[in-house]
C-alpha cells in the first residue's frame, strides 16, 4: 500500500484563517506528484467540511488530525481556543476529550485482563470489596467488569429519576391504550399528556438538553476513585445487569476502582503509565491548577444564543468515563496503537513486527458487538457497543443499496468541549492475511470547544475522503 507522506510544515496566517500541518515544498520533492495533489485536494475538502460545521454550531475553535496507514497527513485548527485573548487553534491545542476517556481506560483494563490479574466475569466486589451487593426488583443480583464495559450493569447516569421516568411514560402509555377508544377519558387523557410534556420541556435545559444535569456541574475534588463512587453507589439500578443498554459514565467510576483494585496502584498512576508507554506525553487528567500549554478554555450558548464561558468543573469524580484532557496528535497515537494491535497477526511478516500493545484477541473481543446493547453516534448506523468503543458492523442489506462499513468510535461531551475519535479500517475482512504492515487505515480525531456538538458524521465523512489516499 502506497504510504502517505506525514504532515510536517506549520503555517500561520494574520487574519482568521486556519492555522494546521501541511506537506512542505521539501517533503513534497520525495512524493509522487499525484500522490501530493491527492492529498492537498482531499484536505481543500476536509476544510470546507470543518468549516461547514464550525459555521452551523457557532463554535469557536476545533482541531483536527488525520492519520493514514499510520501517518498523520494532516492536522490543523480553526478559529479560537481562546476568544477573549485572541489565542487561535492550532494541532497542539489541548482540550478535554470527554467520554474518548472510555477507550483510553478500557485499553488500561485489558492490559490486567491479558495478564490474568482481572476476570471480567467475576462480582466486582473481588476488585472493589466496598462496593454494596445489589438488588433489582428485589432479587439480588451480580455486576461484573464485562456489564460495565459495555455499559450493561444497570447504573445510572447523570439523571438520579431517568428510572422514575421511565415509569411514568409507560403509565402514561398504559392510560393512553385505555383510553383511546373512551371519548370521556380521552380528553382528560389528552390534556393531561400536554401537561406534563409542557413540564418536562420547562423543566428540561433550557435549550441545553443532557447538559443541564446537576451532576455535569460538580466542583468538588475526589481524591481518590473509591471516594466518588459515594454520588451513585447506594442509588438503586436502573435495569437487571446484563440486560439492557443504558450509557453510563458513572459505571465507568466503577470501573476505574477495578482497575485500582487488581493492580494493586492507583488508578491515574495506571492511565499516566499507560500513556507515557504509547507516547501519548500530553495527554492527562483534567486539573485545573497545573500550568498546562496550548490548553483551550470552554464555552457554550446562553439562552440568548451568545457565546458564554463554561463554569468551572472538576472532573475528578468520571476520570475514567470522562475526566482526560489531550490533544489530536497523542489521540491518534492512540488509536494507530489500538489499530495495529488489531490487526498485526494478520501480517505476513508478523514474527519480524513489535507486538501489539494489546493483543489480536483481545481487540477483536473489545471491538466486537456486545449483546443486548445499541448504540449508533448518529443514528444514522446499526451500531452496538462493545468494550469501550462504539462499534458499527459490516452490513449490506440491499443490492445496490446503502453499505454500512465496519468501523470503531468513540464520541465524547463534557462541559464546554465535544470529540470524537473514529478508526476505518480498510474493507477486507479481518481474518485476512495481509503483506501491508499494520496498522492500515484511516484514524479522525476531532476536538471542539463548545459543548454539544455530533461531530461523529463529520469525522465518518472525513475518513472515507481520506481513504481514497491509500491502494491496494
């Protein structure tokens, strides 16, 4: 496969154009002359992409990287990381990365998962013996490592009532079906569901939906993982474990005291070890009081629609699920990391290759649709959720018809920032023996400033633009 130059040259600009990485006149010397136009006409188009998105949500910075075959060919900024000081972004501007935290703790797991110091199918009481035994519907019931991972262990997330809620919509269903065919209790039906939607939607964010949960706006500081799981431990479960889906960071807490537990270490000394092994050097939890370079501030919309700074937060108590702060180039790092651990047995030369971080078999386990679980970043996919990573599976249900390509993402949204992190792997199957070297594919990672932002259809599109850069 045909390999693609790595971005290299910065350029700035005086007035509000982006600032990034691009191929330098002397790197372009050592490039084929189409491969270059290539290059330079798929990026002309991902700007436009980044812009068209900058302009619709009004954000006021995002940076985004690109690696292909495992080279970053491109990385740039757009607009500003901080508005008030006129600070532009650029590929070294760091923000928070949000519930990308999720794969970056998994992969920590799976490291005590390969060397047998964890067993995801045991009571996490072995790992965590503070944890209290369960009960669902009154019977008591067993959370493990593998239902949290996969976001099936019935723990709330930030919503204390979403349980109650759920309660009350299908009592409302129910008054519904009876009424439907009685005109005298139709109407009050009728009335009263217009009531309480009107509620709900007052009582609702004030146009800000999931982040005006309370629990988004913490400002106290954890000391320790095994101190934070005290906001959820005690609440009830929302669903028997292992039987449905619902998302929850809080879980990921518990998964962090897990990792603590079976290492026998603290869980951030786990993550900062595992970060400085894959190089990943900026790329740490978010603490507001160390002088960190290229960090962005946080924003958001106020109910006028101006932009306002975000408040101050402390992510101490979801450093697992959504507590990181990095920038695109240590998140590509990552991913190219996961992708070549995925796919280095499959190499013809594989005796001759470094190992893989993780193992072929367990990231094919990590990456492998969970059962009971869905989940599609944009709803526009039949996705699943794995360990850690949201996972859309080969599917062609048609001839000629819309093709679902296999690939693995992660969104995140925290206070004043959005992410995604995205890897494509080529379309061969995954058994495939190859000569190319691993990793092969394309990685998007993309940060923004502002919170509530989908960028995952913008990185999906990304990808598939820059995939054209590579032959067979």
């Amino acid at each position: 496969m045909a390999a693609v130059v790595a971005a290299v040259s910065h350029f700035l600009s005086d007035c509000e154009e982006p600032t990034g990485q691009q191929l330098s006149e002397e790197d372009a010397v050592c490039t084929p002359k189409d491969q270059t136009t290539r290059l330079q006409t798929v990026i002309t188009e991902a700007r436009d992409l980044v812009q068209r998105v900058k302009d619709e949500v009004g954000a006021p910075g995002i940076v985004v990287g690109v690696s292909v075959d495992g080279k970053e060919v491109w990385t740039e900024g757009f607009g500003f990381s901080d508005i008030e000081n006129r600070v532009k972004c650029h590929p070294a501007t760091i923000m928070r990365i949000a519930s990308i935290s999720k794969p970056l703790t998994m992969a920590a797991l799976a490291t005590l998962w390969q060397e047998g110091k964890v067993d995801l199918d045991k009571p996490v009481q072995e790992y965590v013996p503070s944890w209290p035994v369960k009960t669902y519907q009154g019977e008591t019931v067993t959370i493990t490592t593998r239902h949290l991972v996969s976001n099936l262990a019935g723990i709330r997330h930030y919503e204390k009532n979403k349980g109650k809620d759920k309660d009350d919509k299908e009592q409302q269903n129910k008054v519904t079906k009876e009424t439907k065919d009685d005109p005298e209790k139709k109407q009050s039906s009728t009335e009263v569901g217009k009531s309480d939607t009107t509620k709900a939607g007052k009582k609702g964010s004030q146009g800000k939906g999931e982040f005006a949960l309370k629990e988004y706006y913490i400002k106290k500081h954890y000391k320790n993982v095994t101190d934070s799981l005290s906001l959820f431990k005690d609440d009830p479960l929302m669903s028997r474990p292992g039987t449905e889906f619902l998302y929850s960071t809080h879980g990921w807490t518990l998964v962090s005291a897990v990792v603590e537990g079976a290492a026998k270490t603290d869980f951030l000394k786990v993550m900062n070890k595992m970060f400085r092994d894959l190089g990943m050097f900026h790329t740490s939890e978010d603490l507001n009081e160390p002088i960190i370079y290229h960090r962005s501030r946080y924003y958001t919309h106020n109910e006028r629609g101006r932009l306002v700074n975000c408040p101050y937060v402390d992510n101490s108590y979801k450093w697992a699920g959504g507590g990181f702060i990095s920038n695109v180039h240590d998140l590509l790092q990552f991913a190219n990391a996961m992708l070549y651990s995925f796919q280095c047995c499959n190499c013809t030369l594989k005796n001759k290759l470094a190992p893989g971080y993780l193992k072929c078999d367990t990231m094919r386990k990590m990456w492998g649709p969970a059962d009971n679980t869905k989940c599609s970043w944009d709803k526009t996919a039949d996705g699943y959720y794995g360990m850690g990573w949201g996972v859309i599976p080969n599917k062609v249900e048609y001839g000629h018809g819309r093709e679902q390509r296999f690939y693995v993402s992660h969104t995140g949204g925290a206070v004043g920032a959005s992410s995604v992190l995205l890897i494509l792997p080529p379309k061969e199957s995954t058994e495939t023996v190859t000569d190319n070297l691993p990793p092969t594919g394309v990685v998007v990672a993309i940060l923004c400033n502002l919170q509530g932002v989908n960028l995952n259809p913008l990185a999906l599109e990304m990808a598939k633009n820059f995939e054209e850069l590579t032959t067979d």
